[in-house]
C-alpha cells in the first residue's frame, strides 16, 4: 500500500476493532505474503499456511505496533519468522534440484536494453532461474529487488548482519547469471542484456502476476469453528468482542477471524477427534556441504593489495567470509582466517599466513662522494633491492649509465659530471621506489 496516510489511518481503525478496516489491510498484502512463503519453500499448501498464521499474528500483534510507518517491514519479518518456525518443523528434506527448463527464445538478436525490459520471456525465464537458488539467496533477492528495500532494513528483517546481506546479493547474482547462461542467455547472446536491479523487479514481478491466494473472503469457512475459540483468540488480542457471535455472519470477531481461512476440502466433524493418517514421504538425500579445496594468492613480493581466490568441492555454502567480512580482500601481512558459511552457520574453515607484502621503499644508510663518483649504500629491510629495476633519467629521458652494483654489499657506485643533473629510480623487489637527485657533483 503506496498510500502511507490511509495505511496509518487503517491501523488505527484495526487497533480500534474495526472489521472492514482489517479486511481492507488483508486484501492489500495477503498476495504479498503469500508470494514471498511460495518463494520460500516452493510448495502452495506450505505457502497458504504460513499466509493462515502470519495474518493470525498481526491479529494478536497490531496492538503492539507503535509506528505505523514500520507496518510493511514488520510484517515481512513476521513471515519470515513464521516460514523459519515451519521451516524447522519439516520432517522430511525437499531437495528442489535444478528442474527448471528455460524455452528458447525469438528475439535474441534485440538491440538495445529497452528491448530488454519489455522482453515478457525473458522476465519469466529469470523468474524461474531465481527459483533454482537456494531459499536464502531467493530470500534477500525477492526483498532487495521486489520489495526495493535497503540492505539495512534487509538486515533488520532477516537479523543477520549487513554484511552477509551484501554478500547473499553477489552470490544470488552472481548464481543466477550462471543458470541463465547454461541456457545460452548473456550479454554475448542476447545484445544489452545485464541483470539490472530494473530487470530483477520486472522478473519477480513476472512471477508475482502468475500467483494468486486461492482464498475467498467469507466468514462461511468458519463453519466448525468453536465459539470459544473464536472469543478467547479476540480477548487475547485486545480486540472488542460480543459473546453471541453466528458462525455464519459477516459481523463482529468471526468475519475477522474467518478471513484466515483457506477453502479447502470439508474437515471431518469435531466430534471424530481421529487425525487422518500421514502418509511419510522418502526424503531426498541431504546435500553435503561445501568444503575449502584451495586458497590461492599471488606469492611474490608486492606492495599492491589483492583477493583471494577460493575454491570449493562445490557450491553448497552462502558466502565465503575473512576474518568475519565478506570482502576477501588482503591489504597487510598476517594471519587469515577463511570460513564457509551456510544459512547463518560454520561449515568449513582454513587459515593461511601472508608474509608477501612490503610498503617501504628502500631507504640509504650512507653514501660517499669523491669529485664526481659516488657511492651509495642502500638497505630494505623486507623484499630486497631489485638492482635489475635500476635506471637513470636526464632531462627528462632515460639515458645508459654505468652503474656498478654490488649485492654482497647493497652498494651502487656510479658518475656524475659537473653541472650535470640526474636522477637514479631504485626499486626494491615488492615494486617500491627510491628517487636519488644527483647534481653539480653534490647528492
């Protein structure tokens, strides 16, 4: 709901009690919550209820809420909490597999990015390619992209760091561009094509048009439901409620309290208080988790930050964390520690040591001068002088010079005639330069 004064004004009726104000604010996002449990576990009797308990919750909840203006967020944090409540009930592993087919396209030849943007197809195929992720990567995707919330609010729905957000985001990417180019859909196929923020929304968009909640807002699903339960659930949430409520009419807490109900099949009567059996469903085998194979990084001496390369047994794991951050950048010498990480936990761990930076340049300890020869002693106390790197520049061009280097000693010794100015660029072995000025036979 775009319009934030008469989302505000229908709270505070809620608040109030006021039925139509409610079904008004349950029309608005119901389909909201319902896309998000369906992106969540790919299942449409899970999604429809998760819709059923987290409208039950803003039923018992709302009264707590302080802030009008925070409704939309706080209500997708309690569906997220409720998807990880069922979540952790599941008694059986879904492995969703990568049974997605993507069609071939007519138009792959289009020209320019707008073409791109009103490609239905294309935005469907992405759609699809999304739902091949794993939940987390779909869960900051749909939030980041469909919502357009900030990676703070992110964080704050979610409760997990603003790092882990930004890193979910580069994989979820970074992922779903490998899926589409497994069916032959990139930039070098499909001419302007890139996964722009505008093009994920129009893609989740796609998916959200084809979903409906198959739901009919009528208080005639209550049928069945207890009196007593209908009043303590309005008691116990502050809502005003009369005591002779009909079942079947469309006033008081029973509307209110009916409009959590899907149409189903007929349930069996009260009075038979067997449960229908369960039928157990063969679970899939569980994915291994990723483990570190190999960390690799440039080994000779540099003064110029650089990032780890990592590389997995496979890609079952969220993000790739050092030293806690999700950038894998390395600036300094010391001990790293790289981690996997998978839904919020430790999976696999490896330290590596750098010893391979230098930031100093060389620096000269002493030197003689005897008429026009000099002498000069050079020290660095990490990579070493490069004495290969040496040149010699004058007036503004590199020019020959003899110069005698003496390693054993880390000595240079060279001429330079009166009224003369030169300038020699030492270099030690990480790239790091030392400029000497020598003139009129003076350093």
């Amino acid at each position: 709901m775009k319009d934030k004064e008469k989302l505000k004004d229908l709270i505070v009726k809620v608040k109030e009690g006021n039925q139509e104000a409610f079904e008004e604010l349950y029309r608005a996002y119901v389909n909201n919550v319902y896309f998000k449990a369906l992106n969540y576990f790919h299942d449409e009797v899970t999604a429809r209820d998760v819709v059923q308990d987290v409208f039950i919750r803003i039923h018992k909840n709302i009264h707590k809420l302080d802030n009008p203006g925070a409704f939309y967020t706080w209500i997708i944090r309690i569906t997220y909490n409720v998807c990880y409540d069922y979540d952790k009930k599941k008694d059986q592993v879904v492995d969703l597999g990568s049974e997605y087919t993507i069609e071939d396209f007519e138009d792959f030849n289009q020209k320019d990015a707008s073409a791109i943007l009103e490609n239905k197809e294309l935005q469907q195929t992405i759609y699809e390619g999304i739902q091949s992720l794993r939940t987390p990567l779909r869960t900051v995707g749909i939030l980041r992209y469909y919502d357009e919330l900030s990676v703070s609010e992110i964080s704050d729905v979610l409760q997990i760091p603003e790092g882990t957000v930004h890193s979910r985001l580069h994989s979820m990417k970074a992922k779903l561009k490998e899926v589409l180019e497994e069916q032959g859909i990139s930039s070098r196929s499909l001419s302007g094509f890139v996964l722009t923020p505008t093009l994920l929304k129009l893609a989740f968009e796609a998916g959200a048009n084809h979903i409906s909640v198959p739901v009919t807002m009528s208080s005639a699903a209550l049928i069945g439901v207890s009196k007593e339960a209908l009043t303590t659930a309005s008691t116990k949430s502050g809502w005003m409620a009369s005591t002779k409520v009909a079942l079947v009419s469309t006033v008081g807490v029973a509307s209110l309290v009916g409009l959590y109900f899907f149409n189903q099949p007929q349930s069996a009567p009260l009075e038979d208080n067997h449960p229908d059996p369960i039928v157990q469903q063969p679970a899939t085998a569980v994915k291994e988790h990723a483990k570190i194979k190999d960390i690799t990084y440039p080994t000779a001496w540099t003064n110029t930050a650089y990032t780890l390369q990592v590389t997995t047994t496979s890609d079952v794991y969220d993000e790739i964390l050092l030293n806690g951050n999700q950038d894998l950048t390395v600036v300094d010498n010391g001990e790293y520690v790289v981690t996997l990480m998978y839904e919020g936990k430790q999976i696999d761990e490896q330290r590596v040591s750098i010893e391979n930076f230098d930031f100093a340049s060389p620096t000269v300890p002493d030197y003689t001068i005897s008429q026009t020869s000099y002498t000069i002693t050079l020290a660095d106390a990490l990579s070493g002088i490069d004495f290969s790197q040496t040149v010699c520049e004058k007036d503004g061009k590199y020019i020959q010079k003899d110069i005698r280097f003496d390693p054993s000693t880390n000595t240079i010794s060279l001429d330079c005639a009166y009224g003369s100015r030169e300038i020699v660029y030492i270099y030690d072995h990480a790239g790091n330069e030392l400029k000497l000025v020598l003139r009129d036979g003076n350093g």
